[in-house]
C-alpha cells in the first residue's frame, strides 16, 4: 500500500529543563505570563510530523513517500530519508527559504512547551495530491500550514483517497469549520486523550460521538495505551514499558507509522495497535524522532515478549 505522508518536515532543536514547568507556572495569572526557563542542553535533531511518520513507517517495511515544502538546506536530510527508505520525489524545494523549525523544552515530568517556526512549510499550499502520479492508497494529513491541510482534505475527497487525519498541534490555529471539514470525510482520525479533549471543546462532539461517526477513531493515552474504535468495536491498547524514557518527542508520530504499517497489511486492529505501540516505544527509548533503529527481525523478537501475532508477522518481517 502505498502511504503518502503530508504535514510539516522540519529540523528539531530539543531542550530539556532540569525542573518542572508547573512549578513556574501561576494558574491564576495565565493571562499575564511571562517566564524563561535555563536549560541544561539541546540538540538538533531531523524532525517534522511527515518524516517522523514515514520514518517509522519504512522502518517496518511499508512504502512511505512525502509531500511537503522545504527550504534550501534540506538537501542532507533528503538523502539521509532516501538512504532510510523514505520516498522524497514529492518534497519541493522553495528557492531562498529554510526548512520549518521546531524547538520544544521538555521538563522531567515530560512535559512540553513549543514553539514553530514555517519556514517553507508556510507555503505547502502550492502543492496538490492532483500532481501526484501514480495517486496513492491512503494519505497522511497531518500539521502543516492550515490553508495545505484543509487544502488536501477537499482533495482527498475530490479523488476519492482515504485519508488518516491528525490535526493534533495545529487544533490551535485552524478553525472550528476546517476541523469539522476535515474529520466529516476522514477514514480515520488519530489523537491523543488531550487532543480529543480540544476537538470536543470546537465541536461539542464527545469521544463516544466521534467513534460512531467515523469508521476509523484512535486515541492515544501515553503510558495509559491507547483505544482503537473501529468497526462498531473497542480495542484497547496496552503500552510496552520502556527500557528508559529518553525523549516523548516523536513518540506519537512513530505510534501512527506503525498503525499504518498494520493497516498496510491488512493486520486486524489490535494487533496493528500492538505493533504501533512498541514502534512508540522505541522512539521514547531514543533522544529525537528519528534516531531509533531496528532491523525487522529485531522489532519481532521484541514484539512477541509482549504479545502474540499468531504467526502474522511472520509472513511479512
């Protein structure tokens, strides 16, 4: 099956806080906060929604291509995605402009602040799934610029590709009428518990309502799982314990590279929420969202000291 992967496609500067931000933070002076936290360090990591999901994707064998806009010092990251087996035909170079940049402070409680700047990413509306040849079985629609995202569902739709919807980060920037756009015709939608809570909050549409509209609805909970509905039914997701928390950065994104593996291969819902599960996992277990590695025999072994394919895997790993 063949995965196009739309959203942002950015350089991570990961910092982590030695502290907790709640500390630092007066609830009852929201409106007027003004605070600056000393960091212990930062990276510069590979990142962007796109990637991040493709990443993974490729990692467990799926055919993963993107579509997004970069800058002109994409040309390195480019060739590091080729080598990982992510297709990049389809990532536009906007001349005299840098790649999106992300940069996000994580405390000890994992928490995270963030921050993000476009770059090229600001004009990902001059692209269109009409100009991709041959057309693919499913599309990824995930944060980017607000105008691209309600861009690409209306054509989704006119072209009849089923697609997964993550609004996630951009919850704060679209409008109620683009979310509701974006998940009527969705083929399925994937969250997190707090995520769901805002679509709740524009839509007035509960957790129950949005599983009986849409065929596909996925909530993750963090350490909690995650919940598949899913043709009239419930499946509820254990998380695999990490061997250590390192950074959630990514942890979400590798979560629906390995869901879309599942669905890829026409694997029943819980056992493409297992696989998506330890595919998480392995990205906490790592500093950055693109920085875990392991060959599919690996990923099997590991697998199965928590769960049992019943020989599925086996046909395709």
């Amino acid at each position: 099956m063949r995965v196009l992967c739309t959203g942002s496609i950015a350089w991570d500067y990961l910092m982590t806080f030695p502290g907790y931000f709640h500390e630092h933070i007066l609830p009852d002076r929201l409106e007027k906060i003004s605070v600056s936290f000393l960091v212990d360090g930062m990276t510069r990591q590979r990142g962007g929604i796109g990637p991040n999901i493709a990443y993974t994707l490729a990692l467990l064998g799926g055919d993963a291509h993107l579509l997004s806009t970069v800058g002109e010092d994409f040309t390195d990251y480019r060739a590091w995605l080729e080598q990982h087996g992510v297709h990049t035909e389809h990532a536009k170079v906007i001349a005299g402009t840098f790649t999106a940049s992300f940069f996000c402070n994580t405390d000890r409680n994992n928490a995270q602040i963030a921050s993000f700047f476009p770059g090229a990413m600001a004009l990902a509306g001059v692209q269109s799934l009409h100009d991709v040849d041959p057309l693919p079985d499913l599309v990824v629609i995930s944060p980017s610029a607000p105008d691209a995202m309600s861009k690409f569902v209306k054509e989704a739709r006119e072209l009849g590709i089923r697609y997964l919807y993550d609004p996630s980060q951009q919850l704060a920037r679209i409008t109620r009428e683009e979310l509701i756009e974006g998940v009527d015709s969705a083929w399925m939608l994937v969250v997190n518990d707090y995520e769901a809570g805002l679509i709740e909050k524009m839509t007035s549409l509960s957790e129950e309502q949005l599983a009986a509209k849409l065929p596909v609805l996925v909530i993750t909970r963090g350490a909690e799982g995650a919940t598949i509905f899913a043709d009239g039914v419930r499946t509820d997701i254990v998380a695999v314990a990490p061997k250590e928390i390192v950074d959630p950065t990514g942890v979400g994104d590798a979560f629906r590279g390995g869901l879309l593996r599942g669905v890829a291969a026409g694997w029943p819902w819980a056992l493409c929420g297992q696989v998506a599960s330890l595919a998480a996992t392995y990205c906490l277990e790592k500093n950055g969202p693109q920085n875990h590695h392991y060959s599919q025999a690996e990923f099997l072994t590991r697998f199965r000291q928590h769960f049992d394919d019943g020989g599925l895997l086996s046909e395709l790993f």
